[in-house]
C-alpha cells in the first residue's frame, strides 16, 4: 500500500471570494436555509469551482495512523506536518478527519495531494448533498452521508460526512466539531476492533455503519416526543403552539425520510461494486448496514402515519370541544326562547282602559292581579326546570 503524492496534472479548482470568518459554532443545516443556499447559488461558475459557504468553522486536523500492533491519535495545527508524517509511515493506515471547511487555499491542497476530484471537493463544500456514492481512478470511492441529531430545540438537525477512500487511507470532511463517530474512535483505541486488522474500505464501511446506526436514537426521540403530544391532546387543553409542534414534527419526518432513503439507494448500489473496488467479504457488512436502512425508512414511514393520525385526533379534538360549545350555546338560547316568548307578550302596549273611561277586561287583566309579577317569575321558573328536566332525560346535559 502506498500514500498519494501531490500530482500536477490534475484538474484545478477556480477559487472564489466567497471565503468568510465564522461567527459562531452551526449544529446543522434547516431546510430553510438549504433553501436560501440554493437561492445564493452562483449561476453559470465552472463545474468543479469551490466556494466556502457563509458560516463555515476554521478547520481542525485530526490523524489516527493505526495498524495490527500500532495505533496513534494527534491534532496537528500544520497541514504539512500532518502530510509529512502520512507520507513517512506508508506502511500505516490513517484516518484522516477535516472538521471545518473556513480555509479554500487547504482544501485545495487536500484536493491536489489526494487526488480528489474538483467536482468531488465541490460536493464536500456545498455541504447540503444527498447521500451517494461515486467510483473513481477505478478502485477508490465518494461517499457522502448525512449524520442526524434531535436537537434540544425538538428539531431535526443534520450535518453531511464526505468520505474519501485510498488504499492506505480513509479522508472524511465536515463542518462541524461534534459529530457521532466516536464509536469508531472508541473502537480503534481499544486494540481488539476488526477496524484494526482489515483494509480502509472497512473503516469507511464503520464510519457509514455509525452514521445509520446514530439514526435509532433521533427516530426514538422522536416516537418520544409524538407520545408527549397524543398525551397533551388528550390531558391538556390543546392551543395553536401544539399545532404548530405537531406540523413542525410532521416536515422533521418528512425531512427525515428524504435523508434516509438515499442512503438506502447508496449502500445498494455500492453490494452491486465490482470486488476489486468493494471486496466480496466488506460486503457482508455493507449488507447490514442495508438492512438498517430498510428499517430507518420502515420507523421513517410508521412516524409520518402516526404523525398524520396525531394532527386527525388533534382536529377532532377541537371539533368535539366545538360542539360541546355549541351545545351549551344551544341549551342557553333553547331556555331563552320560551321566556322571551312570554316576557314580549307581556310587553305588548294594550290598552286596559277604553277611551270612555270603561274597563276592556281582554287586554291582559293579569297586570292588574295584586300577584300578576310573582305568578309570571313563577311561570318562567316552571318553564325553565320543565326543560333541564327535558334535556337531562335526553342526554343532552351529560357526556352520553
């Protein structure tokens, strides 16, 4: 096995003015601001152009050389320190981890000293590619993934890995400090992993694996927190801020399922690699790592139908507390109207006296009764208990 030397007939990357100072840490990209970068997008550039997006972290180099009986683990501030040494352990296999892009005169070298391809390196700068995988120089491959988190806000954030294959090397890209590889870390450390004893193309296949694998936890969370939901619909008084978290939930799903199904489509198409690119025994693995893809987008689908049966139960929910309004409403105005009906008879301007001064006893003779007003209070009364009797008989008061 044998490391890459810098080359100078490979195609060169244009260099834009787009490189900028980081504010702050980023935690992953929305679909809204996927949206915005695709709007910014310069029209017209020569494919294979590199641009630093807005944003984006200055870079940390971290190198694990590592073999059957060797392994080392370092942070370089210098990219040529970091090359020299790969150059002078050959025999070693290496992980090489660029967690920032903020720097387009490295990433350049990255490209020329590994034979990247510009359009590759393109794709490890615009950060928002769906998951793939593409051969080239007939053995070596492309791999992007997106590794997924749901974040304390109660959203969906990921963050997109390149992997870089060589045949003494695995190269992965991205703009974020923290990430869930750890295992992989972890697993190289300890000394006994198969990480250890196998080829480069099986540590891509660990880095893909712990990408899937990271999936579970973001798809639990979530069933969590659709269970949080269905309980505040049912025990709570459901308002327009829970709407607007179970619509939310429904795109993060959504969004979701769009990240998982390329992945599914990749690892596909890389069992279907010729051996000299993915070795029959490497395989094996990747076909687990198919399995748990399947079963992401089965958790992926389950979710959006229970999500969907989540926003159907919240509208019937507003539409049952509707009608209990409504009834109430109804049972108010139903009391009212008899005892309107008989306060506006009883207010009709009738004359009791006739012009000559005799006495018409048809025109309401009640109003001169010494108990007129107490018989009338009465009469409402009596209306007005013969009702609720009436709709209580019917149901009407009670939940039946």
């Amino acid at each position: 096995m044998t490391a890459v030397t810098s080359t100078s007939n490979l195609p060169t990357a244009e260099p834009t003015t787009a490189e900028t100072e980081p504010e702050a840490p980023r935690s992953g990209i929305s679909d809204r601001a996927a949206t915005q970068q695709a709007r910014e997008q310069q029209v017209g550039l020569r494919p294979g152009t590199l641009t630093i997006r807005e944003g984006s972290l200055k870079p940390r180099l971290f190198l694990i050389s590592y073999d059957k009986s060797f392994f080392e683990e370092k942070e370089y501030t210098r990219y040529d320190d970091m090359l020299a040494y790969f150059r002078a352990n050959e025999h070693l296999k290496h992980w090489i981890d660029v967690r920032g892009y903020n720097d387009l005169e490295l990433m350049q070298r990255i490209m020329q000293d590994f034979q990247i391809h510009p359009l590759h390196m393109e794709d490890v700068l615009g950060d928002y590619q769906r998951a793939k995988v593409d051969v080239f120089d007939d053995d070596r491959l492309f791999l992007v993934s997106r590794m997924t988190d749901f974040t304390s806000l109660l959203e969906i954030d990921d963050d997109q890995l390149s992997l870089v294959t060589g045949d003494n090397f695995v190269l992965s890209f991205q703009d974020d400090y923290d990430d869930c590889l750890d295992a992989v870390r972890n697993r190289l450390r300890s000394g006994f992993s198969m990480i250890r004893h196998k080829t480069p193309i099986y540590l891509a296949y660990a880095l893909t694996d712990v990408v899937l694998d990271h999936y579970y936890p973001t798809m639990a969370a979530i069933g969590d927190y659709i269970e949080v939901l269905e309980d505040r619909i049912f025990n709570g008084r459901p308002n327009r801020h829970l709407l607007s978290r179970i619509l939310q939930m429904k795109k993060d799903i959504v969004r979701f399922r769009r990240l998982v199904y390329p992945e599914r489509e990749k690892i596909a198409e890389i069992l279907r690699m010729p051996e000299n690119v993915v070795p029959e025994d490497t395989k094996v693995f990747f076909k687990d790592c198919y399995d748990h893809a399947i079963q992401a987008m089965d958790l992926a689908e389950s979710y959006r139908e229970s999500i969907s049966s989540l926003m159907d139960l919240y509208l019937s929910d507003q539409s049952n507390r509707m009608n209990e309004v409504m009834k109430v409403l109804t049972i108010i105005s139903s009391i009212f109207i008899p005892l309107s009906f008989v306060v506006g008879l009883y207010g009709m301007n009738f004359q009791r006296e006739k012009p000559d001064g005799t006495i018409n006893h048809l025109n309401m003779p009640e109003l001169y009764e010494p108990w007129g007003y107490p018989a009338l209070l009465g009469l409402l009364a009596l209306i007005v208990a013969g009702q609720l009797i009436y709709f209580y008989r019917k149901g009407w008061l009670t939940n039946r």
